[in-house]
C-alpha cells in the first residue's frame, strides 16, 4: 500500500472529518455539548451522514429526549445482522462520550 508520513495523515484525517462535522451542524437541531458533538461526528464518520440522517438516534435528539438518544448508540453494533464486539466497544465509547 501506499505510505504517507504522519503529518498528511493528520491533515487527511481533520479534513476528511470536516465533512461530517457539517453534517451534524446541519442535522441535529438542539443545543449539543462538546462530547456530544464529536461522539456523533464520530457516529456519522464509521456510520454515514445518511445513516444519522434516518435514525431514531437523531429523532430523540432533536426533539429534546437527549437521555433516548444516548440509549440509541447501543442499537448500532452489528455487520451483516452479527453483533461484533469491537463495534459494540465503539458505541459504548461513543454513549460515554455522549454523556459527559
């Protein structure tokens, strides 16, 4: 594969994450925390925007139920129907983030 140094890395990554910061200011229409900010960037990132977009995650969120909408992080921890640990590790980090 191709090797890049940690500086571009850095740079590719902040970039690339713009993207989907935009979408969380578009989407989410409440008052958010820092955490709660980037673990939904973070959400978007590994899910997509239009996977937010179309969650009961979201739904909660702006309607103001932010306790519902950690709780929802938790529904999203399967691939092809299979719960997998590490993305069950993601979502926890993510809640825990959620609620700081």
């Amino acid at each position: 594969g191709m090797m890049i140094d940690e500086a571009t890395a850095e740079r590719l990554l902040k970039t690339g994450l713009v993207g989907y910061e935009n979408d969380v200011s578009r989407l989410v229409k409440v008052k958010l925390t820092q955490g709660q900010f980037d673990a939904l960037v973070s959400f978007a990132y590994n899910l997509g925007a239009r996977t937010l977009s179309t969650s009961t995650l979201l739904r909660k969120l702006n309607a103001g139920d932010y306790a519902g909408a950690a709780d929802e992080f938790l529904r999203w921890n399967k691939a092809g129907g299979k719960v997998l640990n590490g993305l069950t590790r993601r979502r926890e980090a993510e809640r825990a983030l959620f609620l700081s």
